[in-house]
C-alpha cells in the first residue's frame, strides 16, 4: 500500500444528508445541525479518530425534480432546509488542532473576488486547514433563486469555471508577496505597498482590476477537491484537482474511473500518483458480525425509497417518478450532475433498475455499504484500496454521529493495528497532510503556480 489510508466525513449542513428517511431514527442527531454544539462534538469525534478532514457538501437549491415538485424532499428533509457550510468551520476549528475542513463552494453564483477572500479567512482561522470543493452546480432552481430563467449548459458551466480559477490564482498567489506584511510598529509600517501588486484580468466572464483583499494564509490556495465525473468534468479535475472524490457502486466502475483521472493528470504533465483519489463509502461496524448487521437492520425500518428517488432525481434532472421502477436504467444525458446515472449504467457487474437504484441509495446514497466486525470492514476498505487504486475514503454516515462513533471506537484501531492508518497526525496544514511536512504551498506543477508574484527587488541606496 503506497500511502496510509485516507480518512475523511462527509456530511452537510442540513439533516440527513444522502440517508433520506434516517433523521427520524431515535439515535439520530442529525436534526441538530443548527446547534453549533452538534458540529463541535462531529469534529472533536473525529479528531479523535485521527481523520483527516471533515468534508461539507452542499447545495444551493431545492430538490424539485422528483414528481416535479420539492414536496418528498421537503417532508423528508432531503438537502433542504440547508445552511451555509462555510459558517460552522471556525467553531469547529477552534476545538481540533488538525483536523482538515473540505467546503463545496460553487463557481456558478458567487464573484470569484469574494469568494477568495472568504477562503482566504477560513485558511487563516483554522491555521490552514481550508480545502475546497470546486463545483459548478447541477439544479435549476438554484440558478432561478440566483435570478436566471435556468443554468447555463453543463459544458459551458466548466468553462466558467476554468476562467474562475484563473481569477482565484491570481488572487491567492500573485497578489501579495510573502513578505508583504512587516507589521512594523517602530516605523508605523503595517504592510509594504511595492510587495503587493494589482490583479488584472479581462476573459469573457470575469473583468478584474483590483488587490486581493487578504494577505497570504498559510496554504495561500487551499487544498483543491473535485468531484466531476463526466468527460469534461475529469479534464477539470485532470488540470486542476489536488485530490480527486468519485463514486461507485462497485469496484469496477471505480477502478476505471481511477485510472481515467491518473491517466488524464499524467498528459498535462503533472504527477498522477501525487493526486489523491478517494471514494464514497458507508460502513456500519459492530463488535460482531451479527451485531453490525442488526444494526443495518434496523436503519432499513426508517430508509425512505422515494426520499432517495429525489435525491437521485435532483442529482440527475430526471424524474424517475415517470419511468418504470422494474425497468433497466439507461443512460440518460442531461445538464445537471452527467456521472450520477453512469454510476450504475456504467456497472458491468449487473443491470440496475430505477427501484435497486432507489433501495440501494435509501442508505448512505449512491456509496456501496460495508456491514460487520471491525476485522471485517477491516478486510474489505483494505480490498477496495488494493483493487481500485483509491487512496482512501469519504466516510457517509447512517446515523449521526453514531457511524462516526461506532468507526472510531471499533475500527480506526483495527487499521491501526494492521499498519495501513496512521497513528498520529504529524503535520499542521492540509496541505502538507497531503504531500507531507513542509509543502503547505502548491507544487511547482500544479497551474495555480505559475502566478505567484515575482519579488520586487528592494532599491538599493547609494553610499556618499
């Protein structure tokens, strides 16, 4: 195994998350999400644990695609209500020392100058610990609440966010020098006017004329996610992405589209081992076998199928609430999120229906489920790592925070154990968490670095 596992938690700032229906279980806390002690108590469990980052996902729209309306999302609260995910990282922070904060942020509605001061605070808050999920955004009634009749074309949403990225580079990287800031207070210098230089930029969507708001964070550009599956999206991910996060039904669709991303990042020269891939998983352990499978058992009693039928509907554009349940699903191109349905047509181990889908989605989405003992879970997160090429995991949970407890508590040891899991944080940023102590900056290849900012050379005095 090249590296240790990866661990990370993904969940977001609603309740529920991609277990629709789950919310409502006794031992669920995820209908907390408003409290800030729920978010404190996650990160602390999972500092714990020694994962290494808690990744938010996010949506800015209604699920209203399923039946044409937001009414089985809403009565389930499947990705509404939502809040922001950015606003609960500082207090999270502030309880863990190391624990890494991925946030989805979409390119599609916010300036691209405002945006990179707003993760520029949260790297300087939590000390550099920022990741950030690029997306452009799959649902209509997110480019409507925007002001627009609907969103652009799924195609064209990536070309924005290339010249998105440009923007945030040029901010992040050229726009103040390290050694911009003195704080010189015997001289009243706070900041050295000729080290911080004006980002100029005219591309056909962004115009900019101005200094980044922020100096430099520790990481200057957070950690990059990007979760983009289709054609276009893996050539983003390919140019840009630090760390890449797929999904899968079964190991075959997720070994190829391993390989495609590390194939496509090596043709634009950079390295595609140093890339990290990690899948979507859900894990329900026990201290035994037959422990772990009444747990999943019991969650069964409260899976919502059509709860999971708008979220794969929203995920998707298409309304599944029309199609055959029995029938085989096809593959249907569309402009919202183009991999989600190729996740199973793409599976050559079997022919899916729209109700497996659903039924298999009811827990944990679209993530394949691993039940048992500790040793067991054990086995098979080792097999996905040594079959598929993935550095690691993006954990879902069941019930929250009971999945992330049970995996500490019962797992986290096992792979310790084994050797394949660290048994200790050793580095401060996420970045170097990464790639290791030292390299909390971009790498030299990676096309964010070509805009770092020369140094100005300070003008020498003549001497009389």
């Amino acid at each position: 195994m090249k590296r240790k596992i990866w661990l990370s938690a993904i969940t977001m700032n609603s309740s529920g998350h991609i277990s629709p229906g789950l919310w409502a279980h006794p031992r669920d806390e995820s209908a907390d999400y408003t409290d800030l002690e729920y978010w404190t108590e996650l990160a602390r469990t999972l500092e714990r644990g020694k994962f290494d980052a808690l990744f938010l996902a996010d949506a800015t729209g209604i699920h209203d695609v399923y039946r044409g309306s937001a009414d089985a999302a809403l009565a389930q609260g499947v990705g509404a209500p939502i809040n922001d995910p950015f606003l609960v990282v500082p207090a999270m922070a502030v309880v863990t020392d190391h624990l890494g904060f991925g946030i989805t942020g979409t390119v599609t509605y916010e300036p691209p100058y405002l945006f990179a001061r707003r993760i520029t605070t949260l790297d300087h808050l939590t000390k550099g610990r920022i990741a950030w999920n690029i997306v452009t955004g799959y649902l209509d009634s997110a480019a409507k609440g925007a002001g627009l009749l609907n969103q652009s074309s799924h195609d064209d949403r990536y070309d924005v966010a290339d010249e998105y990225m440009e923007v945030v580079y040029k901010l992040w990287e050229g726009s103040w020098e390290d050694d911009a800031v003195v704080r010189d207070k015997k001289n009243r210098v706070f900041a050295d006017p000729a080290k911080i230089h004006k980002v100029q930029h005219s591309s056909k969507h962004f115009q900019l004329d101005a200094y980044h708001l922020s100096e430099p964070s520790p990481q200057r550009t957070p950690v990059l996610f990007q979760a983009g599956a289709s054609n276009r999206g893996v050539d983003f991910a390919a140019k840009h992405a630090e760390a890449v996060f797929i999904t899968g039904p079964s190991k075959n669709v997720v070994k190829a589209r391993v390989d495609d991303v590390r194939k496509r990042t090596a043709a634009l020269g950079r390295d595609p081992l140093a890339t990290l891939i990690i899948t979507l998983m859900t894990v329900i352990p026990g201290r035994t076998d037959e422990e772990a499978l009444a747990k999943y058992e019991d969650y069964q009693r409260y899976a919502d199928l059509e709860g999971a039928l708008s979220v794969f509907g929203a995920w998707t554009g298409i309304d599944f609430s029309t199609y055959d349940f029995d029938a085989p699903l096809e593959y249907i191109e569309s402009n919202a999120i183009q991999s989600r349905i190729a996740d199973f047509t793409d599976d050559n181990s079997r022919a899916w229906t729209v109700r497996e889908v659903g039924r298999f989605m009811e827990i944990g989405g679209p993530a394949p489920i691993i039940v048992g003992s500790a040793e067991r879970v054990a086995d098979e997160l080792i097999g996905w790592v040594e079959e598929t090429g993935i550095d690691g995991f993006n954990l879902a949970y069941a019930l929250s925070p009971e999945s992330y407890i049970d995996f500490v508590d019962l797992v986290v040891p096992e792979l310790q154990r084994r050797g394949v899991y660290k048994q200790d944080y050793e580095a401060s940023t996420l970045r170097e968490t990464l790639r290791g102590p030292g390299q909390a900056r971009l790498p030299e290849d990676h096309p964010g670095a070509q805009f770092r900012a020369a140094p100005v050379q300070a003008p020498q005095r003549k001497i009389a």
